[in-house]
C-alpha cells in the first residue's frame, strides 16, 4: 500500500520532547498511511528508547524506522538521511520539540492539492502558553547584519525595514505567501522535492532551511503560510543544550549563505563587511554568555 506521508525527525538527546510528540501526534493521524522516520544523532539518553515504546502503539496502518547514528552527523545530514529513505507522496521535516494540539494533516495538504505551484506549506507556531510564535522570514539582505550589529532591529522590532529578515511587521494571523518559514515543520510534495533536490550538508545546523526554501522559490515553487492550523513549539531545545557551540555554528553558516548567493565581485566587498560583524557579533554574545554563567555561579564555583 503507497504511503501517503512521511514524516522525517532528527533527534539528539530528546527524549522528553519525543515522547510529548509522537504522544500527541499518534491521536491526529486522520485516515492517512504514515510512516514515521526517526534518525538519532548518537543521544546519550533514552531517546531512542522512548520514541520506540510509542512508535509501537501506533495503529499497524503507519510504519515507523529508527536510524540511529553512532557519531553526531548534524541536523542537515540527518534530514538527508531520512529523505533517502521515505517513501511519501508528501514529506514532512518535523522537529521533535512540537506537539499537535488539534488535526492539521488533512488540511494542510489540501492546501498543497489546491495549487500545483505549492511546494511547501508551514502551519502557524504557538508558545506552550497559546502566544503566537514568530515563525516567518524573508531571505537575509546584508544590511540586516547591519541593522541587527547597531540595535535598530531591536529598536525598531516592528518596521519592515529594520526587522525586514524576521517580518517585525507581520503578525502571523493572515495566510499568506512567504519566503521562509521556520523549519521545525516544512511540509512539501514528492514532486517538488525531486525537483529542488535534499538539504545542502554544507549547512550542518543552521540556514540549511533558509537555503532549501531559496531553492524552491528558485524553481518556481510557492512557500505558504497557514494561520487556521496551529502546532506548539518548544522553541530552541537543542540550542540552548549547547548554547556557545551552536552560537558560532550560526554565525559561520550566515557566512556561508551570503557567500553562496552573493558570488559576483560587487558583493566582495559587503561579503567582508558582513563576514566582519558576524565574527564581531559571535565573540561578543559569547563574552555575555560566559560572563552570564560565572555571575550565576558561587564563588568556590568561579574559584
């Protein structure tokens, strides 16, 4: 029997957020054949262990796999991974820091079916506290480094200019059509993914989405976001577990995203502007992390 969709999740050391997951995920399955991948990242807690004593309770109409690596192959390559192996008519990249509080499946790829232009869509995100959770962006200009480095993003967190990259000025209650959305859910066709091809591995962590939802744009394909349908999302689980190695993970990959999409000699010279404050930026956000941490800590500690 042909699977319907495939939903693909990278893991590393989750396994209370895998558990709210799948847990609220197995009530909201609808009358689809799923099937369930689950590439761990060499977790060192009960993760796997976890996700498998779920992923058994699942109606036997849903298939399910768990890969687990033995070294830490990143998020990018672990996506990968799991598109290697699904089978779907629609493919799901879904981070296990979600949880489903309502139905969604159904209605978002009706979504899909109702424009052969759509290539992904992305539900509206909330906090565990039912607050809207800024999910959308625009591509990153130069001068969004620019703004962020002076404050004037923060300044100004609503004008469409100085918070242009993280749509300061949208208030993610109207469906609409959109560059990036975030990728703890990117919903997509088979079709489409033949066509733009896997994540970019050169991206291990970080705007390997971004440079996803570039490609698909590229290639004719429409990115929509739905505000009718909603997902909770546990925002930055993996990050803050490793809050200074993921700091510099970022800042290097917004590197590499301009100098991948801003190749000719006119952009040379804003490539090092940007590639500067980057750099600028990293060292000083680590100085007030470490700072952060030696001021929580007691005096025998610092000693």
């Amino acid at each position: 029997m042909a699977i319907d969709l495939s939903i693909i999740i990278v893991t590393y050391n989750h396994e209370a957020e895998i558990y709210t997951c799948l847990f609220t995920m197995k009530n909201i399955l609808e009358s689809f054949r799923i099937e369930i991948i689950i590439i761990d990242n060499a977790s060192s807690d009960d993760t796997v262990s976890r996700a498998r004593m779920l992923l058994q309770e699942f109606d036997e109409r849903h298939t399910w796999s768990i890969l687990t690596n033995t070294n830490n192959e990143g998020f990018t390559r672990g996506i990968n991974q799991g598109l290697d192996q699904s089978q779907g008519k629609y493919i799901l990249l879904l981070n296990p820091d979600t949880e489903f509080p309502m139905p969604i499946f159904q209605e978002l790829i009706s979504i899909l079916e109702s424009d052969e232009k759509i290539g992904i869509v992305s539900p509206q995100f909330r906090n565990p506290d039912g607050s809207i959770q800024p999910s959308c962006r625009r591509f990153p200009r130069h001068r969004d480094v620019f703004y962020a480095a002076l404050g004037w993003t923060w300044l100004f967190p609503t004008s469409k200019e100085f918070n242009c990259w993280k749509m300061g000025e949208f208030d993610h209650k109207t469906r609409q059509e959109i560059e990036q959305p975030q990728g703890a859910f990117l919903l997509t066709r088979r079709t489409a993914l033949d066509q733009v091809g896997k994540l970019d591995e050169s991206f291990p962590m970080f705007f390997s989405d971004v440079d996803w939802c570039r490609r698909f744009i590229h290639k004719g394909w429409k990115i929509v976001f739905t505000p009718e349908f909603y997902i909770i999302h546990y925002k930055g689980t993996s990050i803050y577990r490793n809050r200074l190695k993921m700091l510099w993970s970022s800042h290097r990959s917004f590197i590499d995203y301009f100098k991948k999409y801003y190749v000719s000699p006119k952009w040379r010279f804003a490539n090092i502007v940007t590639e500067t404050m980057l750099y600028i930026l990293a060292v000083m956000r680590s100085i007030i992390f470490l700072a952060r941490g030696i001021y929580r800590k007691s005096p025998a500690e610092v000693s």
